[in-house]
C-alpha cells in the first residue's frame, strides 16, 4: 500500500469511478437536465413578479425584461385585460412552481438509483477482489480498515453523487444565470449585488479547506476510541481477569475526553465562520436593498428591477457559499475512492486457469524446501524434505514458532516456496491450479473459524449439496453430534457473534466436521485437537481411519499420543527437519521426540 500513497499526487482516477456507473448514465443526464429545469423555475419568477409590477400595474413604458416575456404575456391579453385578471399571474407563479417540484422529484428519483447502483457495484467489486487477494495481502491487512473503506468509503461516495453532485449543479446554474441576468438588467447595481461575492466564496473555501484537516485530526481521535473500545470488548474477559477494569476505564476517559476537545473545537470553529458568513450575506443583501432603494427612487431603475435584483442576490449569495462546502466534500469523496482504489489496484493471486486440475492421490512430496515470508528475509523453513504415500499420515512435532504451520500453508500454495518443490503424485506443485490444491487438500487451520449462521451450514459451507445426514455422520465423526443435540435448536444453532458460543473445543471439532464433509484425499491438522481432551482425540482419529481408509493426512501436534501412530514423524526446530522416523526410531534417538515423550509419558501407558 506503501507504494499506492505515493502516487497520491497523481490524477484523480475519474475514469476509474465512472466505470462503476456504466449503463446508469441516462439517469444521471436526466437528473442533471431536471436539475438545470428546477433551477430555471426557481430564477423565472422573480421575472414574472418583475414584468406584473412594471410593465402591468405601474406601466412604465420600455420593459427591462427580454422581449418574449411581453409577447408571451400579449398573446393572454392586452394590459387592460391582465389588470382585470391578476389571478393569471399567480397561476404562472403557481404553475412554475408546481414544475419546480416536478424537476426536483426526477432529479430525485434518478439520481438516488444512479447512486445507489454505483454504490452496489463497488462493494460487488470490492468483495470479489479481497477474496481474490493474496493469503499474504489478509495477514498483513487491518481488518477493521478494510470494513470501514468498504463501508463508510463506499457510502461517501454515494452521498457525493445523491445529493451534493446535484446541489453542485444547482448552485453553479443559479449563480451564473443570474449573474448574467443581473448584468443585463442594470450593470451598476450587478456591480453591488456581487461586490463582497469573491470574499465570501474565498473565505469559506479556506474555511473548508482548513475544516478537512480538522476533520482528519477528529477521524483519528475517532480511530482511537474504536480501537480502544474494540480491544477491551474483545478482551473483556483478560481486562476483568487481570482486574484491569478501573485502569482501563480511566484509559477510555482520557481518549474520551480528547475526542472531546477536538469536537468542541470544531463546533466553536464552525459557529465562528457560520456567523460571520451570514454577517457578509446580509450586509451583501442589505447593499442591494439600500442602493437599489435609492436608484429606484432616483428613477434610474423600475422598482421591477430592484425586485428582480432583491431574490436574484439571494439565489447568489446563497449558494455561492454553499459551493465551496460541495466542493470540499467533492474532495472528500476523491479522498475515498483514492482509499478504495488502493485495495483494487493490489495484484489478485496470478489467474491459473490454464494450470492442471488433477485428482490427487494423496502421494505428497517435499524436495528441499526453502520457505521465507514475503516482506521478511529471516528463513522460515530451509531444506526440509519428505516423502509421503497415498493414506499415510504424516506426524509433525516441534517447538513453537519451529515453521509447522508454515509447511502446512505450502500444500494449498497459500504461499510458494523460496527454492526447492512440492510434488503432488509426482506434478510439481506449481503446474497445479490452486484452486484444484485448496478443494482436494482439507487444511484445518490452528484458529479455528466459526462463521455467525447455523451449525448446520457451518459444517456444509464447503459443500453446499451435502445432505443433513452427511452433515450429521461428520459431526458423528468429529465427536460433535452428542453436543449438538443437547442444544435447544440441535443443527439449527446459531454460532458465531451472533449466536451461542461455543467452547474452544467445540470450535475445534465443528472445524473439523467442516473440513472432513469435503471427503478430501489429502487432510491437513494444524494443532487442531489442542483443545480437545485426549480421550477425545482418540476417538476423533479411530473414527476418521475407520470412515476416511486410504486419506493422506498430515497432523501437527504437540501430543505424542496424538503422533504415534503415524506412518512418519518429522521434528521440526528452526526450520529444519532434525529427527525423523517412526515413533519407535525416534525414541532410540534420544532427540527432542525423545524428550517429549519422557514428559508425557504417565498420560500414554494407556494410550500404547
Ligand atoms: N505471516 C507471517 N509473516 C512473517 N513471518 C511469519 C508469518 N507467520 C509466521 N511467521 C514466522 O514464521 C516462523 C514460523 O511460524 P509458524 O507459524 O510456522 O510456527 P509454528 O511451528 O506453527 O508455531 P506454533 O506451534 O506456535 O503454531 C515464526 O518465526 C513466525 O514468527
Ligand atoms: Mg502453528
């Protein structure tokens, strides 16, 4: 991301945004023509109330106003007539204003659905995308970041193109029509009516401008309640087992009353400018009426005119000042869509369509591998080789931070490795497609992850098609189903945030139900008995030999009971493979595999 900051400078990628937008443009030029309508409406009655004082009830001879108004006005009647028939101008009035409100409701309706299918299509994207994005892109990523680009970024955005793009519009067509209108009624007094304009677009584009950074300083006060308020909700229980509560209380006070500050400052700010803005528009207003008054009295304008120029000043100063507010958060929103564009301008895994997709055996072979993360030059598994056949199983033991689950993550090319090669029934790993990898290669990750819906979809998530009763049978498999029964709804549980919480090691095995439902030809445990008392275990792997027969299986675990009987172990520490053998060669080497079994042999005697 580091690399997309520094092209910030660079243009604003409107080409990019559009294209979010494709096949809505019809609305959004009908929105925009009735916007233009709406705010003809709104300029032509002044000249209608203008043309009903001058040229109808004072008739001063010459009107001041384009000469369609006094044909369109001829073919109703003649002066005598319109005097005897007021009422007609209040049904013009009342007629323009009616086509004010049609213009604004299909500026409305268009505009909300141009918006709203834009907003759709880019989370669509945005979505899609992360899915698609490297295993190492998520580790590395801020999850709480991503949601709020997702979120909060996507919705300015579509705020900017319902409501501020339209009123941008607006503001611009009022300003310039009736700037222009003013010149050509009466130059002198458009001299007056504009006179402090500069000043008040200036000053509230620098308020704005000043107000955006302001608003960074309030976003990142913000960022920091969330942050703390996150880290004590998901830590309640450490904060209350530790007996923190009082600390972190008064930890929340602080950053509280800092976002605190920060916000009343804004206010005060805003009042400020506010205040003396409204202070320049009414002066500005006040100038117009004063020096109007006294050119009308002089004779030297019609008191149509100084009408004309009392509501035009308004539809000037008005949204003159509201202008530079739309033009900030045009900003903001290029801000956004700039935070957008860097998660979908990272590079998706690379496609591998056109690699192979065959049917593994379950043959797994590893030819001196070298593995180091992306970003981190430290060697995180060097030269470690093995051999297994079609429903081996593969023990791995080794210290903490010793490279297990980063071998693990090799198999399903989550990552690739830094030189030597995984073979798969003799193919290279590399000629495979993932995705043909993570569908045949069950991995039950050390974390095990339990999605906010059902039990029941829980364990079918990987294969949608599979009947309750495979459902049921994996849950049997994975010591589960009893558990599951004994809830009030059975299957139809809800788990996850939303729902029942389940036990790490209920976790654990609903994990490994959801990877066993796949029947893949390789599986993969990552410590994912840990949780799981060794009875338990026992009964987890005897059940799987009996069903699974001719699986590969790789098990990483710190239990011997849980490695002893595997076709192979390896011992890893450092990143190599020190000891590796049988449960019974590795017991003769007096190694590390030696060691442990010493430690937890009072538990095996009955294991063996
Ligand atoms: N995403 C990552 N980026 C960089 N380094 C990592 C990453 N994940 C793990 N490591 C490092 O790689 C080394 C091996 O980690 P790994 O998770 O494979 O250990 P492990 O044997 O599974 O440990 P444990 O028994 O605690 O699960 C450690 O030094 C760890 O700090
Ligand atoms: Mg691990």
């Amino acid at each position: 991301m580091s690399e997309n900051s520094e092209k910030k400078k660079t243009r604003f990628a409107w080409g990019e945004l559009f294209a979010f937008y494709r096949g809505e443009f019809t609305r959004l030029y009908v929105s925009l023509a009735a916007t233009l309508g709406s705010s003809a409406m709104v300029l032509l009655i002044p000249l209608v109330v203008g043309y009903l004082v001058d040229d109808v009830l004072l008739n001063q001879g010459a009107s001041v106003l384009p000469a369609i108004f006094g044909r369109f006005f001829g073919h109703i009647g003649d002066r005598a007539y319109l005097l005897q028939n007021l009422w007609v101008f209040g049904a013009i009035i009342l007629g323009l204003y009616a086509l004010d409100g049609m213009f604004s409701y299909l500026n409305n309706a268009r505009i909300t659905r141009f918006a709203e299918t834009g907003a759709l299509n880019m989370r669509l994207r945005l979505f899609s995308h992360l899915q698609r994005l490297p295993f190492a892109y998520h580790k590395q990523a801020q999850t709480g970041d991503l949601v709020q680009r997702c979120t909060t970024d996507v919705d300015q955005i579509r705020r900017f193109f319902q409501m501020q793009l339209s009123e941008m519009v607006r503001c611009l067509a009022l300003v310039v029509i009736a700037t222009v209108m003013m010149f050509r009624l009466d130059t002198k007094m458009a001299l007056v009516a504009i006179a402090s304009t500069p000043i008040l677009f200036v000053s509230s584009w620098i308020y704005f401008k000043k107000r955006r950074y302001a608003f960074r300083v309030w976003d990142e006060a913000e960022g920091v309640i969330s942050t703390v308020l996150q880290e004590n909700i998901t830590g309640v229980r450490v904060v209350r087992a530790f007996d923190r509560t009082d600390f972190e209380i008064e930890k929340f006070a602080v950053h509280n009353n800092a976002l605190n500050r920060v916000a009343k400052e804004q206010f005060r700010i805003m009042g400020d400018f506010w205040m003396a803005s409204d202070l320049l528009a009414f002066s500005q207003l006040a100038a117009v009426i004063i020096v109007g008054a006294i050119e009308a009295i002089d004779g030297n304008i019609s008191l149509g005119t100084l009408l004309i120029f009392i509501s035009y000043s308004e539809n000037l100063i008005f949204p003159l000042r509201g202008l530079a507010r739309l033009l900030a958060d045009a900003g903001k929103m290029q801000i956004s869509f700039d935070r957008l564009k860097e998660i979908l301008d990272e590079k998706p895994e690379p496609g591998d369509e056109d690699l192979l997709d065959p049917v593994l055996k379950g043959q797994v072979e590893f030819d001196r591998v070298d593995f180091a993360y992306p970003d981190d030059p430290r060697p995180v598994l060097k030269d470690v080789s093995f051999d297994i056949r079609p429903g081996q199983t593969l023990g791995i033991l080794g210290p903490t931070g010793s490279g297990k689950s980063s071998l693990l993550q090799l198999l399903q090319r989550l990552y690739e490795p830094t030189n030597g090669s995984i073979r798969f029934d003799g193919i290279p790993a590399t000629e495979i497609s993932r995705e043909s990898l993570r569908r045949q290669i069950g991995l039950i990750l050390q974390e095990p992850f339990v999605y906010s819906r059902t039990i029941m979809e829980n364990i079918r998530m990987p294969r949608p098609q599979a009947s309750d009763t495979d459902v049921k049978n994996q849950a049997k498999t994975a010591r589960l189903h009893r558990e599951i029964q004994q809830f009030e709804d059975g299957y139809e549980t809800m788990v996850g945030e939303r729902g029942v919480t389940l036990s790490g090691g209920q976790k654990q095995r609903l994990t490994i139900a959801r990877a066993l439902i796949r029947t893949c030809p390789i599986i993969v445990f990552d410590d994912s008995l840990s949780a799981v008392d060794m009875e338990t275990d026992r009964e987890i792997r005897r059940a799987m030999r009996r069903s699974g027969g001719s699986i590969t299986t790789f098990i990483v675990s710190h239990r011997i009971s849980t490695l002893m009987h595997a076709d192979r172990i390896i011992v890893l520490s450092e990143g190599k493979v020190a000891e590796s053998g049988t449960h019974g060669t590795l017991l003769e080497n007096n190694g590390l595999y030696r060691r442990v079994y010493d430690i937890q042999r009072a538990y095996l005697e009955e294991d063996a």
